[in-house]
C-alpha cells in the first residue's frame, strides 16, 4: 500500500470505530464534504497536513494518535 492508501483506510477505520459518516466527520470537522471525498476516492493525492490535522479534531485525536498505527510505521520510502 502507498501513504495515500493508508491515510484512506487509516480515516474510514476511524469512522466505522465511531460508528459516523464520511459526511458526518466532515460537518463535525469543518472540513467540506467534497474535500474529504476527493481524499476518499482519490482525487486528492496530497493532501494537506492540516486537513489531516482538522479531521483529527473533529474525531478528538492528535495527529500522532491518527499516524500511530503499524500501517504507517510500515509504509516504504516514498523517495527512491
């Protein structure tokens, strides 16, 4: 899997733990519902920290808390 595909995965998990909705993680974040499913369903190939970081405040964790999972600490080098 590439960082793009983890991050994905990484934010529907979060989701189904919570039983809420993409939409529902948007409002609750303030992040657009288009934005976050450009991210979802690859438009996005980069997004950005801070998304990252406001979806993180509405789900009431911190970044390390979002990037702290064995997929992450297991991506390959992007640089090659």
């Amino acid at each position: 899997m590439n960082t793009i595909d983890v991050i994905k995965n990484r934010i529907f998990e979060l989701c189904n733990e919570r039983n809420i909705s993409i939409n529902k993680l948007a409002n609750i974040s303030g992040v657009a519902p288009s934005s976050l499913k450009n991210i979802l369903y690859g438009k996005s190939q980069n997004p950005k920290i801070l998304t990252i970081k406001m979806l993180c405040d509405g789900l009431d964790i911190s970044l390390a808390d979002f990037f702290g999972t064995d997929d992450f600490e297991n991506l390959d080098q992007e640089i090659k």
